[in-house]
C-alpha cells in the first residue's frame, strides 16, 4: 500500500481509475532471486520481442476473432496493437499511438505493464483452459495489474477483486484507440450487447525496449450467449443444434469495412479442435461449408493450427474487413446443419480454491487440483511421470497465514512437503504494510487423481479507520494464479505467410505456459457495528458506575466505626461548644 | 434496520419472473421424479433423476454421500462434537448411505464470492407426493434461477436425502463443505461407484461431477418443504422455523422479508409455531378479556394508548411467545436451520401447508406458482444484498411471524429478576455477622466463663469459608451427575427407565459418599443464613453466565430458580408469626417440588401438549436429557450446573437443624 501511490497517478489521468479503492492496491515488488513467475514473464516477453520486428513507423491493426463454445456460447476475442519507433526515431510526436501511453512508460520506465479489468468467471470447464485465449485472456474477477520497471528485475503485483467492472472502464479504454469506436472492429462494441456476456475482460498489455519501441495490445475477451430463435435459453447440448449466430446477432452491429488508419483488419472464426475432430471423423473436409456447419461468408483464406503436443488443432477462417463496405457490410456467423459435442482442451489440473472452517477467528485456505487426465492423452501414461505446478498467491496481511502450516493431501494420503513442494518463497505479511506472498513450485505425480493444499490462518482485526465501506461484506482474498510450465499453450501456424503479419496471430503463437486463476475468496471478518459503541459505552458506563459505586460504598461503610467517629464528633462539638461559651462568656464579660 | 428492511422489501417486490411455465416445468418434473420414485432403484434412482435435470439446465451438479452417524454423548467434545465428527467414510461395504444431490447455479456475472442455499428436504425411502412437491418446487426455482441474468451471488439448490433425518443430511453436507476431510479416498470411490456407468451413460469426461463442488461464502439459506395438506383452511398456509441450536436466531430481516413477500405479495396465511393449550387454556382468555377491557378504559382516558389488544391476538401472541420462548430455552434446533446456523449461516425454514388436494392439478399449478414467487423473492432480496444482514436483531422472541420482543425489551425483567440477589445475599451475610456481635457484646460485658468455647463456635469472621466448602461440595457432586450418563449409556440394552434410575441411584450414592468424604453439610455447625448467602451468590453467577450462552434458558430458570432461593427458609427457623410462616413453608415446598428438574420436566410436558396427564415415568426424563445431550444443548449444562445444585441446596437450607442459633440463644 505504501507503493500505490508510485505508478498510479498518471493512470488515473488516463481514467483508469477505480473508485474509492485504494487500500487494495497491492503493487509491491517481489524479490527476485528464485522468482519462477517474473523468471517465466521475462523469458515470454523477450521471446515475444524477438519474434516482432522493430517497427519503423507507428502502426495500427485491429483484429476480432470468433468461436462457438461448447456451452452453446460464443467467445469474441478484439485485438489492437499500436506500436510506436523507439522514442529517439520521432521525439515526443505521435501520430496514431497514445501520447498517455508513451508519457506513462517514459516517465516510470516501464519495461512491461498488464492490466486487466474483469468481469465474470473465466469457465477453465467449459471453455478451455490449454488455448492461448484462456491462458493469456481468462483474468480474475476485477482488476489486476502486472508490471516491470526498466532496470529493476522486480515483478511488481496487484489485485483489486473488488472492483465492479463497468462501461466507465470502457471509455478510457477505447479512447487509446486512433478513431475510438467510430470506424472499424472497435465499432461493433455496441455496450448493450457487450455488457450482456458471461465474461468481458478488457486488457491493457504494454511492452518497451530502446530497441522496439512501444508495443501497445488492447484486447477485449467477451462470452456471449447468442439469442436463439424462441428466446428459450437452452444449456444442455444432448441432441439439440448449437444456436446459430453471427455478428449481427451478438453485437447488434455489422462491421462496415476496417477502420482507415489501420494497417490491417481482420475477422477470423475459430474452430475448435474438437470440432474439427469430429468433423474429420466424419470424413467430410473442413471448407466454410461442410456437413456439420455453414459460415455465412466464404473466407478470404484458411488457417490450420497447430498445438505443441497436437498435430492439427483449430482452424482459422480468415476475412478482411477492408473488402466490405457500408454499402456491403460483413456480417459473418455459422449456422449448424448437425448437433454436435465437443469439449474444450482443460488444463492438466483443474485448481479451485476454498475456505475451511467456520466463525471468526480461524480457518484454511484449501487449494485443491483435480486431474483431467490431460497427461494420458498427450503422453499415453507413464505411471512414475510428474507434473510441475507453480503457485503464486498474494495474501493480504489481516489474514494471518501460517505458512509452516502447510500440508499436502494426495489422492487421501498425507504427504510431507518435501515430498511434493520443489521450492518455496514466502514473503510474511506485515500489518498494515505488507501482503503475504506465497510461490511455490510443486511436483505432482501424473497418477495423481486430486490433491489439495491447505493452510491455516488467523482473522486478524482492522482498526476502525481501516475497515472499507461495506465492511460487512467480508473481506476479499485475490485469487491465486497456478500455471504448469511444463505445458505451453502456444499454437503454430505453419502455413501462415510471415507477411500476413497478424499480431493476434503472433501473440497465439508466443510460447506462454498454461495458467488459471483460482477463485476469488471472501472471508468474513468481525465487523464492529459502527453505531453501537456509542450505545454500548454508555449503557454500561451507566450500569457499571451505579453498580460499583453503591456496592463500594455499602462495602467500605463500617456502621461501628462511624458510630464511634459520631461519638467522638461529638465529644469534639461538645468541647468546642464549651469553648465557645467560656469565650463568649468573657466576651460579654469584658464587654459589660 | 428500517432501511435494511425498506430496502430488502423493495428489492423482492419487484414483478416475479416466477411464470405459469414455470408451474409446467415443475409439473413435468414431478412426473419424470414420481416415475422414477415408483422404480425399483430407490436412492440412486431418485438422485440421479434429480441430477440429470440440473445438468440439462446447464448447471453443475455433484452428489454427496454420507452415512447416518450415531449421535453420542461425550462429556469431553460437549460444544464440539457437533461440528468436528461425521468423517464419513464408507469403507465400499457400507449399503445404508444417503445421497444429497447439489446443483450449483454460477452468477452469469457474478465474481462467485458468495452463495445462496436452497434446500429441499426427501425422504428418498419412504417417498411422499408432498415431498415431491417440494423437490419439484425447489426445481422449479432452480431452473429459473438458472436463466436469471441478475444473479449476482451463486445459487446452490441441495436436494437433501433426509432419510436419516433432515438435520443429519443437511449438515453432513454443510460439514463436508466447510470441514472436508482429505485424509481418505472419499473421492476416488465416488467415482468408482457412481462413476460415468452408473449415473451418466456415454460421456467418460462425466467422472469428474461426482467430485464436491463447492460455491463461496454463503449468504442465507432457505430451507423449504410442503407438509400434509390441511383441508380445513381457506388459505395455503407457510409455517415459519428459525430456532437454532442454544437459542439462536436468524436475523430478523431474514424473517421479515419471507413474511413480507409471502403477507403481501403472495398471500399466504403465515404461522409460527405455538403451544396448542395455551390456546384454547380458558384463563388466559379470562386474562386476555381483563386486559382488553383495562385498556379500553385506559383509551378512553386517552386515545394515543392503544393498550387493548384484542383477546385472540392476545392469546395467539401469547402461545406464540411461550413456544418461542421455549424452544429457544431448549437450545435444540427445530429445523435443519440450525445446521446452518452452526457455521454462521442465516437460515430459516417454510413448511408449506397447501389446503388442496394433491391431485388437484390446477390448485397444485397455483400453489407452485405462488410459492415459487415466493422462494424467487427471498433469493432476489438476498442476491441484492451487498452486504451480510446486519445492524438488525438476532436476539428475540416472536410473538406473531411478524412481531417480535427484542432484546433490549426482555433483558429488563431478568435484570430485575437477578438485581436482588447480590443485595440479597448480602443483606444475610451481614445478618448473620449482626448475630455474632450479640455474641461479641456478651464477651465485652465479661458474662461468659470460657471465652473459649465461644470463640471456636463463632469460628472467626472467615466462617463463610464453610458455607462456600458445602458450596463447592455440592458443585462437585452435580458435576459428577452431569458426567454419569455418559458411563450408563455403555451400559448395553437399557431401557431408558432402567437407565434413569441408575442415573439417580448413583447420584445419591455419589452424594453420600461426598457427604462422608468431606462431611456432613450440618455437622460442620453451617449458618442457614450464610448457606442460603451463597447460594445466592453462586445462582447469580450461574444465571449471569448462562445469558450470554442462551438467554431464554436463563430467563425461564430465572423464574423458577430465583424465588426458590429468595424464598428458602428452614423449617425449624423460628421468629415469625404463624400465617406468613405458614405461607412461606408452602411456598417452600411447592418449589422444591418445581424445581427439581423431573418434576419440571412433568409440568412443561403437561403445557406443551395440553394433556394433564400425571403419569408419571421416569424413563422419560432420561429420554429428554438424552435428547439434549445428543444436539448439545447447552441447557443440559444450565440443569446440572446452575440448577441441580441450586435445588440441594435450597433442600439443604430448608432441612436446616438450627442448632447453633438456638444453643446461642440459650448461652445467652
């Protein structure tokens, strides 16, 4: 929290800010010796950097990728890139890319920045959890924030999970854009349509070296749920057709040729291996026109990809949106001829996180991994494999993490940690301070059915002043992030023309590790009742005072004592008295 | 609290999504789960019925099993016991489980933080077309909760198997979801017997449903069921439960806004549980009419006093708060609420009593209609929550389902009742110190020959230390009593009355031999005074403690413990007139007789249900200190702790010798 204020304020400029949220910024820098996750971003985005070519101008391409989900949903995935020389070549001039933008990473010396605004849970289940939309796209509940400076090895790491994401988030957003969402893909956001998914995320993801200058990739991840004809919403897909959609139907809009400034504009529609396999079962080609479904357009042209462990995984139908116009807008969709079921690849182990315990003093954190059993279909199950897993969780301080509680449970049995955790880097909280940070490197036996983790924490209490609004809610613990480096998500494209320079394409194929974000957690906390001090206070006060006093006085009240202190009272008035007589006697003696 | 409730109230009053189709949809399935019910296949059968519709709504779903466990007395785990035992863990032998079959609705856009609870209670053994109703209710719900785009928390629908009893099925699962045990193969056997052969057939990726699947922080539960039809109502009527264990209640908003939504939305004629005798008891209406016409003269006088309270509500109001009071004194939950109130969970449950015949098709479509409007109230006005019910009450009796007494208003008699006693028992302590200065002032006029004698028989002013010794004597000996029954109930095929009077064998036994080890509580030459001074004190503290553990125990014992103290006296005790003596030994005797603990038991058996009669069986006391035991009733505690030993020893005062006054008064 002491570090919120450093590379905050130019955002807000931006507009990026969340209101009245403060306390939960936890950018903090981790340290960086055996940081396996700054360790794995470096290596991603250097790789990634070797792979684009220094750019000599600024540039713009915008892109939107569509797939039918499994769950009779549809995934629409928006990519912008803007690009600017290094700053030498132009100065302080910009033509198409965001001076914000530039000023922001000239001023704190940003190497790398991701943020992300979320909304809804990313399905690892239903919509995948080993393609690179899921892996670079799927973010937790609300805002995070990742973020490199220049120099610094340090992953600096921040979470809001509170955060209501809204079209206020949208506006700032789109306003990096040259022509907002006036012209081109950006155009299809119509706000009603977007904000009606399952899933939105936007993502604001920065890279900058001397020698490339800065790359700026704005995406916009949404699920939606196609309105099918007789307005019933049917889940279940035993037998039924999927719903037939096209951009119209989800976005309400046509896409009405590509925005001017940029260099290209594409719409590709994705279909998903399993698609594919069924439709190569049933010995029929993979044309925009097949037996199980008809694209609305025929594409401009077909990509096959290719996964790491797969020989063939998805198709790409590609359109260029510079050959439509006003006058003959593209309005691509898929209409279903089959039924058909297909289930997206998951990740090796299905991770969810849960609170253990009742009442407010203690409880655990309970991480568990459920196996998909990914390992036997790519590598046909050896029994003595393992399977590694990295764990990074941000804790903050008032749940007081015991981190030598931890223990492990395989399959039923308790296992030592030596035996599962490779590594381990713990950074304690601090009150008030500090977030506790937890990474850890485990091997899990690919036999391993499930396996959970857990560990103990203390509810600590707030200061008055430190409780947010709407304390009552309970508390929020970010989610943790689980990535398994042995298993990369990147796809491959070979038939793909280097000159066809897709940038959505190129981040597809950036070697990324699968990752998936647990839940979010809400621990209830004692929450004073703001208002009843008073009244409990004085109430007390009250009783005690009454209570006490005459008690005390009754107690220490001896009736013999002040008997004899009477009498001696008297004794005493009694002398006086006569004192005052004899005087008073002489008195009027010497005066008569 | 007003504006909790205004706002809750607005939030479930906006138009019910609940539609006609959805009655249809609750019909269908009714059909679907009486076929399946009518089949050969019991539990399993029902279950995965249920679960197939879930999973055909889009939503997860994953089964529970559990087996019934044997609720036993263990003086060592008395408050944790409840919530730490049940490691169910079918070793594959076991064939008399039950299955709870939870679906899960995840909020379109919620961040899934936090969860609402719906629960359907079945028998899935002996099953009724009432309890079928009721799943088909809780479905009802579910699937349209399951299209709602305003969700915001997750909504969990558990279908319990309530065949060991509702209680024990909803808190095996809530057990299971907040303190699972990773230390067994739970996991894998599920699979392995309900894997995808048995439940789903084709798809191999289904193995994964029978893992437990959890949804956040939960919110508020609601537990519902349709009873036994009543045909002699005109209106299809709720009942309202919401007493936990040791006297907790729900949050008053909670019952407020299903008594609002089910009043004014969906008119349903709402009830809460009362003593049927009180009723129809002619002197409380007698008192109810005196009441009515005073306060119709007080109005007279002036009008802003609305002090006459029409007899029947008076009676109603009445019956309603005994009931309240009692089952709160009790400390036993009535409902599987209280499994949710265990873990911090505001619950309440709705039995509804339909008025039509089941199968009435149309009325059972009106009452699906109505009722589910009602169950998609409650969780709308729980979803629109942002945060937990707060700043309202949950310390209250119910008068009426939509009056309460609050806290603050039933703390003043009990205050009143336990403000005397200190001064009390200090007013007798200086009495008796009061006797001693006679003897002091006989020593001061130098009558006395051996000083000596005195002195040892005046013993000092630390002669309350023998007084507090029989104090604590006695304390020890209801300790042990308390502790016996958890030695008798090894004690293989004893019927409870052979049990019962172990228990008191051996508590008499007990105390003879504490009276023998430590002294006879006479022989030591105790004051009445000084007995009688700490008793007091020692009731006072008992009392004091037990309001904070379960208020309504400590009011009810108040009544009966505190003019028993006040009122003890030796029967030997001389110095008073005959008429007040007269009455004071009445008084005496009548409660002693009333506060021992079976004799009470007799009187609130004879209130509760209305019959007077006075057969007297033992066996039936250790039945009820079983059932208190078995939910860890606190009360049990209260009995044998505050009161057991508060009634010896207001025996012991009033089987006072008075010899050593007396010997004073001829020494002097």
């Amino acid at each position: 929290m002491a570090a919120h204020s450093r590379g905050h304020p130019a955002m807000r400029e931006r507009g990026f800010s969340p209101a009245g949220t403060s306390p939960y910024w936890w950018i903090r820098p981790c340290a960086g010796s055996i940081l396996f996750l700054s360790l794995l971003f470096l290596f991603l985005f250097t790789a990634a950097a070797a792979s684009a070519a220094a750019p000599e101008e600024e540039k713009f391409t915008e892109e939107l990728l569509l797939r039918p989900l499994p769950d009779r949903k549809a995934l629409a995935y928006f990519h912008f890139r803007s690009s600017a020389p290094p700053a030498a070549s132009v100065g302080r001039h910009h033509h198409l890319f965001p001076k914000a933008i530039s000023q922001l990473v000239k001023k704190y010396h940003i190497s790398e920045l991701e943020l992300s605004f979320t909304q809804g849970r990313w399905n690892y289940e239903q919509w995948g959890g080993f393609d690179p939309m899921s892996t670079n796209n799927a973010k937790p509940p609300g805002v995070e924030l990742w973020g490199f400076k220049l120099n610094e090895g340090n992953l600096r790491y921040g979470a809001l999970p509170r955060e209501a994401v809204c079209t206020e988030n949208l506006t700032p957003w789109l306003k990096l854009l040259p022509y907002r969402d006036k012209a081109g893909i950006a155009s299809l956001l119509y706000r009603p349509s977007i904000y009606k998914g399952y899933y939105h995320s936007q993502k604001l993801k920065l890279r900058s070296s001397q020698s490339l200058g800065i790359i700026l990739d704005q995406t916009l991840t949404v699920v939606l749920q196609p309105n099918t004809v007789s307005g019933e919403q049917l889940h279940s897909n035993h037998g039924q057709l999927q719903p037939n959609w096209s951009m119209r139907h989800l976005f309400n809009r046509k896409l009405s040729g590509k925005c001017l400034v940029s260099k290209s504009s594409r719409v590709f529609i994705e279909v998903d291996k399993g698609i594919v396999d069924n439709v190569n079962k049933s010995g029929s080609d993979l044309s925009w026109s097949n037996e199980f479904f008809v694209l609305s357009n025929s594409p401009d042209k077909l990509i096959k990809g290719q996964n790491h462990v797969e020989i063939q995984s998805s198709f790409l139908y590609v359109y260029d949106a510079s050959n439509y116009t006003e006058e003959k807008p593209l309005d691509v969709g898929i209409t279903w001829k089959l039924p058909l079921v297909w289930t997206c690849t998951p990740s090796p182990f299905h991770a969810s996180r849960f609170l253990m315990g009742s009442g407010n003093e203690r409880g655990s954190i309970a991480l568990s991994f459920m196996s998909t059993n990914l390992h036997k279909q790519i590598s046909g199950s050896p029994t003595d494999c393992s399977i590694k897993a990295v764990i990074f969780q941000v804790v903050p301080w008032y749940v007081k993490v015991y981190y030598h509680s931890l223990e492990i449970f395989i399959d039923g049995s308790r296992k030592t940690v030596s035996e599962v955790v490779d590594k381990i880097h713990v950074i304690p909280s601090e009150d008030k301070l500090l977030p506790g940070t937890l990474e850890m490197l485990l091997r899990f036996p690919c036999s391993m059915q499930s396996g959970t983790l857990t560990l103990d924490f203390d509810r600590g209490f707030l200061h008055i002043d430190e409780y947010p609004p709407d304390a009552n809610q309970g508390f929020d613990i970010p989610s943790a992030l689980v990535s398994f480096p042995e298993f990369s998500s990147a796809r491959s494209y070979p038939e793909i023309d280097p000159v066809l320079g897709s940038p959505l394409l190129e981040n597809f194929q950036e070697d990324s590790v699968v990752k998936s974000y647990t839940e979010v957690l809400l621990v209830p906390l004692t929450t004073p009742d703001f208002s009843m001090p008073y009244n409990v206070i004085t109430f007390t006060c009250t009783v005690l005072a009454l209570y006490f006093g005459s008690l005390l006085n009754a107690l220490r009240r001896r009736i013999g004592e002040e008997e004899r202190e009477l009498k001696k009272t008297v004794v005493i008035l009694k002398k006086w008295q006569l004192l005052a007589s004899i005087l008073y006697r002489k008195f009027v003696d010497e005066l008569f | 609290m007003e504006y909790i409730v205004g706002l809750l109230c607005r939030s479930g009053s906006a138009n019910p999504l609940f539609s006609t189709e959805d009655a249809i949809e609750a019909n269908r399935f009714m059909k679907g789960i009486e076929a399946v019910a009518g089949d050969s296949r019991g539990v399993i059968g029902m279950a995965n019925f249920i679960a197939q519709q879930i999973e055909a709504l889009g939503a997860e779903v994953c089964y529970h099993k559990f087996l019934p466990h044997s609720k036993n007395f263990h003086p060592l785990k008395f408050f944790t016991s409840m919530t730490n035992d049940i490691a169910v863990q079918p070793n594959g032998t076991a064939t008399n489980f039950g299955i709870n079959t939870i679906g899960i609705v995840r909020a379109p856009r919620g961040d899934g933080k936090e969860a609402i609870v719906l629960v359907t209670p079945y028998n899935s053994q002996r099953v009724q077309s009432n309890e079928l109703l009721s799943l088909a209710l809780g479905f009802s719900v579910f699937s349209l909760l399951s299209q709602a785009a305003w969700l915001s928390k997750d909504v969990v629908w558990l279908s319990a198997d309530s065949q060991f009893g509702e209680y024990a099925a909803v808190s095996a699962w809530l057990n299971q979801y907040h303190n699972p045990v990773f230390l067994s193969h739970s996991v894998v056997l599920h699979t392995k017997m309900y894997g995808a052969n048995h439940i789903y057939d084709g798809n191999s990726e289904k193995t994964e449903v029978t893992a437990f699947k959890r949804a956040g922080t939960m919110a508020a539960a609601l537990i519902f069921k349709v009873g036994e039809t009543r045909r002699y109502s005109d209106r299809d009527s709720v009942m309202i439960y919401a007493e936990a264990s040791n006297g907790q209640m729900p949050n008053l908003d909670l019952l407020n806004v299903v008594h609002y939504l089910a009043v004014h939305r969906q008119g349903f004629r709402v009830n809460i549980a009362a003593f049927s005798s009180l009723l129809s008891s002619a002197w409380l209406r007698v008192i109810a009419e005196i009441l009515h016409t005073l306060g119709s003269v007080l109005r007279k006088i002036n009008p802003d006093w609305k002090l006459d309270i029409a007899v029947p509500d008076y009676v109603e109001g009445t019956a309603n708060l005994a009931n309240s009071m009692y089952n709160q004194a009790l400390g036993v939950p009535t409902g599987s609420h209280g499994a949710f109130r265990d873990y911090q969970v505001d619950a309440v449950s709705l039995e509804f009593s339909p008025t039509f015949h089941v199968k009435n098709e149309n009325a059972k479509s009106l009452f699906l209609l109505r009722g589910g409007r009602l169950i998609e109230g409650v969780s709308r006005s729980v979803n629109n929550l942002l945060e937990k019910f707060h700043q309202s009450f949950f310390l209250y009796f119910l008068t009426a389902p939509s009056k309460f007494i609050s806290v603050g208003v039933y703390m003043i008699p009990f205050a009143l009742l336990l403000a005397p006693l200190p001064i009390v028992a200090a007013a007798l302590a200086d009495g008796s110190r009061s006797m001693e200065k006679t003897v002091d002032k006989l020593i001061d006029n130098g009558k006395a020959d051996d000083i000596a004698d005195i002195l040892q028989s005046k013993g000092g002013s630390w002669k309350w230390l023998r007084a507090a010794k029989v104090l604590l004597v006695i304390q020890l000996w209801a300790v042990l009593v308390s502790l016996l029954p958890y030695y008798i109930t090894q004690i293989p095929d004893a019927t409870p009355m052979q049990s019962a009077l172990i228990w008191a064998v051996l508590s008499i036994v007990v105390l003879i031999s504490l009276s023998v080890l430590f002294g006879s509580p006479y022989s030591a030459g105790v004051e009445w005074k000084l007995l009688k001074a700490t008793m007091i004190t020692s009731i006072s503290i008992g009392l004091g403690l037990m309001s904070i553990i379960n208020f309504a125990t400590a009011q009810l014992g108040a009544l009966i413990v505190i003019p028993m103290c006040l009122f003890s006296r030796p029967l030997k005790a001389s110095g008073m007139n005959f008429l007040p003596r007269a009455v004071l030994l009445a008084s005496n005797i009548a409660f002693a007789v009333l506060g021992f603990p079976p004799a009470a038991l007799l009187i609130m058996k004879g209130v509760s249900k209305g019959s007077w009669s006075w057969t007297i069986d033992v066996g039936d006391f250790w039945v009820w200190m079983e059932f208190l035991w078995e939910w860890s009733s606190a009360t049990y505690l209260y009995l044998f702790l505050v009161h057991l030993p508060c009634w010896l020893l207001c025996i012991l005062v009033l089987l006072h010798p008075c010899r050593q006054s007396e010997s004073k008064m001829k020494q002097e």
